[in-house]
C-alpha cells in the first residue's frame, strides 16, 4: 500500500465520527444525500488498435451488461445552490445483484474541489462530465482514469426541474460513454457506451454504493478512495435505514 493510501485510511477512520453524526442528523448520507436511480445497459466500444486498447477492450467486456446509476447533488438536498453533482455506477449480474461500484463526480481531481461547485451545471445532469477522481488499476492495464461523458449534451436556457429533464434524457435513451485515461487530464478513449432505460421513482435509503466492491476487475487506488473507507462507515452507521425488498417501481 502506498504512503498516500495509508494516509487515506488513517484520515478516513478519524473521520468517521464526524459522518456517522452529520448522517445522523439530517437522517441521509452526509454527502449526495437524495439521488435519482436510473436503469442502464452498458455495451463496449471499440477503443481502436494497440496494446492498451486492446487490454482496454478486454475490460469493456467484462463490464458490459446491465447497471445502476445514481445521479445526485453532493451536498444540498435541492438543487437550489451551486453545488459538485455525483454519479455512482453498479455493475449488476443478471438478478440485479451489484458486483462492481464506480463513484464519479463533477471533480477532476481532488484539489479542484472547491472549484467544481462553480463549473458544474446543477440544474442538468446531463450537461457535465463525471470523473472518477483517483485512479484504478485492472487486468494489464496499472493505473488509468476514468470519466463519464454525455454523448449528446441538453439544449440550453430550458427551465424544467432536473428530474424532468432527467426523464425527458431516459425517454430518449440518452447515453454516457465511460472513457479510459493513463492520464487524469486525457485524452480519454472510450470503451462502454452507457444508456439510459428507465427512471425509477424514490431513492431507498438502504441502496449502498461500496467503492472497493471491485469484482468486475476495476481495483481503486489512491488516496481519495483510502480515505472513503472509514466515510462511508461512518456515515453508513448514522443513517441506520430500513433496507427495502428490492428496488423502486418505474417512473410512468
């Protein structure tokens, strides 16, 4: 484990008291407190002709299927305010069952932080690009960046409420392509095209996003994904929720 991780996991446990009382309190995660879940099908993309292609390909395959995505606000429960917006991914098997979790955020990189609430568009999720944040590493490939970008962005000036411009994307089958970095500035190759089928209603409180359930192939790394370990514990703890049977109905 690098120096960075440790350090990661050393902040990350010390911090956890804090959001295992803060989720307490406004009874929801402390970050990305209310969502929008989406069902998706992901298909590969063919990220062109050499070796990291190729590896990249391979791991195209291995993602490919059905998932989850959870848009959301990063901090208020409204999307009154400048604010950093979230894109958690599940990759499910066929009974819907989560195996690989992807967190992305309207945050290239940690330090941009405090930038991001005044460059992200908070009123459409689908006018912003995702980053992953820190790196992963999978099979043949050692460390590589991801990103989740809107192959078609939303017209401009529209004043409908986001969940309806969210419905009015999955209506058209709007897509993201996943895109592969060695770089955390690009150029990004994509390599799973990622559609939207259908807007669920609610946002379960018991619906978990685990950033290390990796069995997909994707392995975080970094500092950033160290420190998520004792957050989300924390945070997890304090909302103690009532995990629901299953997922919520579709949007009619």
């Amino acid at each position: 484990m690098q120096l960075s991780e440790l350090l990661g996991d050393w902040l990350g446990a010390l911090s956890a008291p804090v959001f295992h009382a803060v989720s307490r309190a406004r009874h929801a995660r402390t970050f990305h407190p209310r969502g929008d879940l989406v069902r998706a099908s992901l298909v590969p993309v063919n990220p062109g002709r050499g070796t990291w292609s190729e590896r990249l390909a391979d791991l195209g395959e291995h993602l490919s299927g059905a998932g989850l995505v959870r848009f959301s606000s990063a901090v208020w429960k409204a999307p009154r305010w400048p604010d950093a917006l979230g894109c958690a991914l599940a990759f499910v098997d066929a009974q819907g069952k989560p195996e690989q979790h992807v967190l992305f955020a309207t945050i290239r990189r940690p330090w941009t932080l405090p930038f991001a609430p005044f460059a992200t568009e908070v009123s459409d999720y689908l006018a912003n690009d995702y980053f992953a944040v820190s790196p992963f590493s999978a099979p043949g490939l050692s460390k590589l960046w991801l990103r989740l970008h809107p192959e078609a962005r939303p017209r401009r000036g529209e004043q409908r409420p986001r969940r309806e411009r969210l419905q009015s994307a999955v209506q058209k089958q709007r897509s993201l392509l996943l895109e592969a970095s060695d770089s955390p500035w690009g150029p990004w190759t994509p390599f799973v095209r990622l559609t939207l089928l259908e807007l669920l209603e609610g946002d379960p409180p018991g619906f978990e996003f685990d950033p290390f359930l990796d069995a997909r192939g994707l392995m975080p790394h970094g500092f950033i994904h160290a420190l998520r370990r004792g957050a989300y514990e924390g945070s997890r703890a304090g909302r103690t929720p009532s995990v629901p049977a299953g997922l919520p109905r579709p949007t009619t």
